[in-house]
C-alpha cells in the first residue's frame, strides 16, 4: 500500500490536469469524469483529449487510445502465471494491471507479486478519480500544474522504482536499455503509441533473456 499510496498522489495531481484540460477542451464534467472512470489510463485519455481537439473523428481518437493501450496486452501476459485461479478470474485479477502497479510488483525472475499489485492499483482508482472531479469542478487553469512544478511528479516517481529495479538486477538494466533503444528508434517513424508499444515489447524481450544467476535466490531453494 506504500507504494500505491506514492503512485496515487501521483495520479491525483496528474488527473487534475486531465479534468481541468478536459473542461477547457469542451468536454462536460460528466464525460471527463466517466472517462477516468472507464478508461483509467492517462496516456490514453490524454491521448483521446489530443486527438479530439486536433479535429479528429471519434474513430480515430479512439483507435489512438487503444494503441497507446495496447501495452498492457505483453505486460497482462507477462504478469498471468503469477495470477491464481482459472482464465476467468485470472482475467478479472489482471484488470489491476496498470504501468505503477506491474512495476512495484515485479519480483524478478518473470516473477509478480499479485497482492502487491492488487494494493497498488486499489489506491490509485479512486485517486485517478478523485483528480478528475477536482479538476472539472474546481477548473483550475490547465497549466496551474506544470507552473507549480508539479508535472514532474509522476514521471519522477516512475523513474525512482526504475532505478529500483536496475539496483537489485543486472538484467533489469539490459531490459530498460533494450525498451529505451526501441521506443527512441520508433519515435522517429510512429506515432508515439506504436512507439510505445514497441518499448514494452523490446523490454519483455529482454526480461525473457534472464540466466540461472538472475533467478531470484528463493527460487533455487
């Protein structure tokens, strides 16, 4: 929950923004608000905000955000052994699937801690949610974030549990270098989405790579 609870007041900031662009955007409250409900992924709701304004169909707005969420589909594969039961409830489980959440619960080995990312992800709904309705009810300014300084807080805390997981495995590092190389060659010919696509895919890659020695050690018990 400790790690959750830093991801959530990340993810409370980040969504005042989310709401507060959203109501400048057009978008009534209640759409915004319903949208985190729903979508909870701000890559993707910012990404659907962008598209709509720039003049686009809902179509491709749409089909935008699901690229862009279309990571989760390596990273769901990824974390599915560790989860318990049949394919129903294993699909229903990995709804706790979000970018914070498989990070802080990754153990190393291919390995996921499921009630480590259950309690991760249970705090940052609500907050993610929470951030919105602040957002379009308070309508603060748009920038009001980025002018605090704000807007580095969710990226930083992203950056601390990288820096995490690259002290405690060397494969790790081999992981984030690979994920890094792909998206910063994507980038120049993709939209940002497939690029990101493309980085997680490189990185499990990577993580697939791993030796007897970066087994972790109750594993060989």
């Amino acid at each position: 929950m400790r790690v959750g609870a830093g991801l959530a007041a990340a993810a409370f900031v980040l969504a005042i923004t989310f709401g507060a662009t959203a109501r400048e955007q057009g978008w009534s409250a209640v759409a915004a608000i319903i949208a985190s409900i729903l979508i909870f992924s701000g890559s993707a709701q910012f990404a659907l905000m962008t598209a709509l304004a720039g003049g686009s169909g809902v179509a491709p707005a749409i089909a935008a955000a699901m690229l862009i969420n279309a990571r989760f589909l390596p990273m769901g594969l990824a974390v599915g052994p560790s989860l318990s039961g049949g394919r129903f409830r294993r699909a229903l489980q990995g709804q706790a699937v979000v970018d914070g959440s498989w990070v802080a619960a990754h153990q190393g080995g291919g390995r996921f801690d499921r009630w480590r990312l259950f309690g991760a992800t249970i705090v940052q709904w609500p907050a993610w949610v929470a951030g919105t309705v602040v957002g379009v009810l308070g309508a603060p300014s748009a920038h009001l974030v980025e002018r605090l300084g704000l807007d580095v807080v969710f990226p930083a805390f992203f950056l601390a549990l990288l820096l995490d997981e690259l002290r405690a495995s060397r494969l790790a590092l081999i992981a984030a270098a690979l994920g890094g190389a792909v998206a910063a060659g994507l980038l120049w010919w993709v939209p940002a989405g497939v690029a990101l696509v493309g980085a997680t895919v490189g990185a499990l890659i990577g993580l697939r790579g791993r030796t007897p020695s970066e087994e972790p050690q109750e594993a060989r018990a």
